[in-house]
C-alpha cells in the first residue's frame, strides 16, 4: 500500500476537552448541570425555552454554528467551574 492509499490517522489532541465528545453528550451534560430553565437563560434559543429536549437541540445546533459555539464555550466554562470548585474543597 502507497503512502497515498493508507487512510490518516486521527490527530490527537490530549489538550482539547472536547475532543472525543459528542454534541449529545455536551448538551446532557450541560442540562444536568445547569437545567433546562437555566441553559436557556445563559443561551437564549427557542429549543432550551420551548419544549426542550435533547433531540431537539442536536437538531437545531447541528444547523446553526453560532449556537453550537455557544454551547462548546458554556460547556468549556462549566468544565472551569467545576475544577475551580473541586480545587477549593481539596484545601
């Protein structure tokens, strides 16, 4: 097999928080932390406010790139939260 032909590897990013994360799991995860009412507070979009499901905002954010950055940075921002807190309880 020719150097052309091998498919590439995946590039690693072990500094990267959301690398290997889905956007399912982002958006879980952000609704148990923050709960629906609250996430749709911190971003205002109609599918945290009306009815909100997980499916319907994987429908939305999949088409909408500014919201899905939205929602990469608040989970980013709950990830700092979250070791700011957990360092303060080991002091």
């Amino acid at each position: 097999m020719s150097d052309i032909e091998k498919p590439a590897e995946p590039i690693k990013q072990p500094r990267n928080p959301l690398h290997g994360l889905t956007l399912e799991a982002i958006v879980t995860a952000l609704a148990e932390h923050y709960g629906w009412e609250e996430l749709g507070q911190r971003i205002p979009v109609r599918c945290f406010n009306v009815d909100p499901s997980v499916g319907s905002s994987l429908r939305f954010l999949r088409k909408t790139p500014w919201a899905r950055e939205k929602v990469e940075g608040l989970y980013l921002f709950m990830l700092r939260e979250r070791s700011r807190a957990a360092g303060r309880q080991t002091r």
